[in-house]
C-alpha cells in the first residue's frame, strides 16, 4: 500500500513537473513572438518614421513652394498696383499739361478781345478828340 501511494505520489509528481516545463516552455515560445513582434514593429516603426520623415520633408518642400508662390504673387501684384500708379500719375499729368494749354489759349482770346476793345475804346476816344477839334 505504501509502495503503490509513493509510486503514485512518484508519477504525479513527475506529471506536474512535465506539465510545469510545458507551461514553461509554452511561456518561453510566448516570450519570444512577442520580442519578435517587438522587433517587426520597431522595424516597422523607423520604417515608417523614415517614411513619415520623408513626407515631412516634402509637406515642408511643399510649404516652401507656396510660401515662394505667395511672395511671388504678392510682388507681381505691387508691381502691377506701382505700375497702374504710374500710369494714373501720367494721364493727371497730360490732363494738367491739356487745362494749363487751355487756360493759356483762352487768356490768349480774352487777351486779344481785351486788346480789340481797348482798341476800339482808343478809336473811339480819336473819333470823339477830332469831333471836338
């Protein structure tokens, strides 16, 4: 009876440490996809990171070119404002140059009618010294 109760002690015993080295074994197994799930990701992580970086680089190229784009626009667009300045600037100074060449032809007719009627005035005063003489 003793015998078969050490044996059976025995045999468990010996199923529980077989077990445990499969649990073992199992959480071994375990350990190492998840080191190498780890290591995929990481790998998978600077690859992404490289590719993130990447398009980090062209999102900023991209600004670049729209900040260079803008700048662009904006001068071209002074540049066509100075010009419409320019052009505003002249036409006031041709229209001064017309009025001033009006103004001067018309004192020059009212000049001439002031000069026709003081020499009428002068006619007149003759006509009127050799009526009385």
């Amino acid at each position: 009876e003793g015998e078969r109760e050490r044996s059976k002690d025995k045999e468990r015993s010996s199923r529980d440490k077989e077990r445990e080295r499969s649990r073992e074994k199992e959480r071994q197994r375990e350990k190492e996809k998840e080191r190498e799930l780890k290591e995929r990701e990481k790998g998978k992580g600077a690859e992404k990171e490289g590719r993130d970086e990447k398009k980090g680089r062209d999102r900023e190229r991209k600004r670049e070119g729209e900040r260079e784009r803008s700048k662009d626009k904006e001068r071209s667009s002074r540049d066509k404002e100075r010009e419409r300045s320019r052009e505003k600037e002249r036409q006031r100074e041709k229209e001064k140059e017309r009025e001033l060449k009006e103004r001067e032809k018309g004192k020059g007719a009212e000049k001439e009618g002031r000069d026709e009627k003081k020499g009428r005035d002068r006619e007149r005063k003759r006509e009127g010294e050799r009526e009385r003489s």
